[in-house]
C-alpha cells in the first residue's frame, strides 16, 4: 500500500489509531482530540477514513465499549504490529506530559531507560545534514581518543546513524582515503560546507553489503531454558536472523551484548551466541 499520497500529519493520526485499537483493545475519538490537539468531528473523520480507506474491517465500533475494538482479522496496515510500537508511543507520551504538566495524553504505566544525551552543537549538525544531502565536502575539526587535540578532517558524510548508545556519522575520510564512522559529539567548532564530491554512498562498499547475523541460544543451556529463550527473542526453529548492514554488525552486537572474541563463562548470563562467526570476521572488531 502507497502511504505517501496521504498527509504526513494525517499518517500519523492513522498510525496512532492503529496502535492504540490493537494494543489497548478500545479506541474512541478522545485519545485522538487529546493527543493530536483536533476536535471531535475531526478525529470521527480520521477514524472513519481509516476504516473505509486504509484497513476496512480493522475495527468496529462495540456500542458496549463505546468506542472501536479491532477485529478478529486485523491485520497491520500503517504499522508493524508490534509490541515495541505501543510502548515506546506511550512513553513518548509520558516524556510530553513531564514537560507540559496540563497536556491530556493516554498515559500507561510505562517506564524507559535512556542513554545520556551527547552534546552536539547545531553548527556542527546543520552543514552535516546539508552535506549528506547535497553529497557536499565538509571542512570540520575532530577529535578522538587517540588524538585528542583538534585535528582538521575533510569527511564526506553520507549518514546518521544512531546505534542505540550514541550517534555517528558515516562518511568519506580524505585523510584515511576511507569510509569511517566518527562520533557525533567529537567534532569540536563550527564545519564549511565546501564543494561536491564524487563520493556517495553507493560508493561505501561495506554500506552496501547486507550481512545475516544469525543468533542462537547457547547450546549450553538446557533444551527447556533454549525455548525460553527463542521465545524471548521471537526466533524462528530456534534462529534469528537480522539482517545487518556489514559496517553496522559491531554495534548489533553491542546491543545483543556479544562479544564475538569471547564466551562468557556463564551460559545464563550470555544466553545468546553468534551461529555465524566465522562469515563475519572480516567486519569484526578485534
């Protein structure tokens, strides 16, 4: 199904239907007029054309309810289907509502760890932005661990990645003569855009390449705790597969918490392992 001939704010609100219908079972034009600031008639029309147009035979209207259930056939139109959606929904709600105290948005009880916030100047992510779009060199100064004086780069970025601790940018190093991931909150002043390169992203051959992570419980768990754990991870005959871009497969190894070097000691701590190692050494860290 084409999404993009309806408005972005309208996909939104057909999304949020969507959610909340399935995930909470009942759906009435409040949690509309509540979160999206329109008025009654509006979100009755929003519902309505989400019945008629998006996914007819989603939701009904139960008059014991008062207000919409899904179906026994619903089926996902705008979104995944997911339990991650509903959460992270409401705990995006529960942010808003801790800096507008009066907003009236559905609330759970729902908590969320974060990671600390890395500074990042917006005279740094502007050009950045503008570059990667324009496919533009950009003069910027950066600093690292191994060198933490400010050392002029030319970097042509290409994108922004969030590896769910931190942001990077992937780029073309003129100094390496190499696509190189360099940290966000590392580059120091402010960066000049400067001409176009013939360095894109199609160029970023391990960019490029889409690699299947294969994930296992560990075999040194016992048959009953293995199922625990191909359930948790909704794995499939006992595997999961994700496929990773190849320059990426560290940091979804970061969040699996593998590390590919080593075993821990206890299978109950580790309780996942790579089926697949030795396919990806060329991109692991070492």
């Amino acid at each position: 199904m084409d999404l993009w001939p309806y408005r972005w704010d309208h996909l939104l609100r057909y999304r949020y239907i969507e959610i909340i219908s399935l995930w909470e079972g009942r759906l009435t034009t409040g949690h509309l007029t509540r979160c999206f600031g329109i008025g009654r008639q509006q979100a009755s029309k929003d519902i309505n054309f989400y019945l008629r147009e998006i996914a007819p035979g989603n939701i009904s209207y139960d008059k014991f309810l008062k207000g919409y259930r899904p179906s026994d056939s619903f089926v996902p139109t705008v979104t995944k289907g997911t339990a991650d959606e509903y959460l992270h929904l409401m705990t995006r709600d529960e942010q808003l509502m801790g800096v507008f105290e009066a907003l009236p948005l559905t609330t759970a009880n729902v908590e969320q760890l974060t990671p600390p916030g890395r500074d990042v100047s917006p005279s740094i992510l502007r050009p950045m932005i503008q570059a990667a779009r324009a496919q533009k060199r950009l003069e910027v100064d950066y600093v690292s661990l191994q060198s933490p004086d400010r050392e002029g780069r030319i970097i042509v970025p290409h994108t922004l990645v969030f590896t769910g601790y931190r942001w990077h940018v992937r780029a073309w190093c003129e100094k390496n003569q190499s696509f190189r991931d360099f940290v966000l909150s590392r580059f120091r002043g402010e960066a000049d855009i400067l001409d176009t390169s013939t360095y894109g992203k199609e160029h970023d051959e391990d960019w490029q390449q889409r690699i299947d992570l294969v994930v296992i419980p560990d075999p040194r768990l016992s048959p009953a705790q293995q199922e625990v754990i191909a359930h948790d991870y909704g794995m499939t005959d006992g595997r999961l597969c994700l496929a990773t871009r190849a320059t990426l497969i560290n940091y979804q190894l970061q969040l699996l918490q593998l590390d590919p070097t080593a075993t821990h000691e206890n299978p109950l701590a580790q309780q996942v392992v790579l089926e697949n190692r030795q396919s990806l050494a060329p991109w692991l860290f070492t």
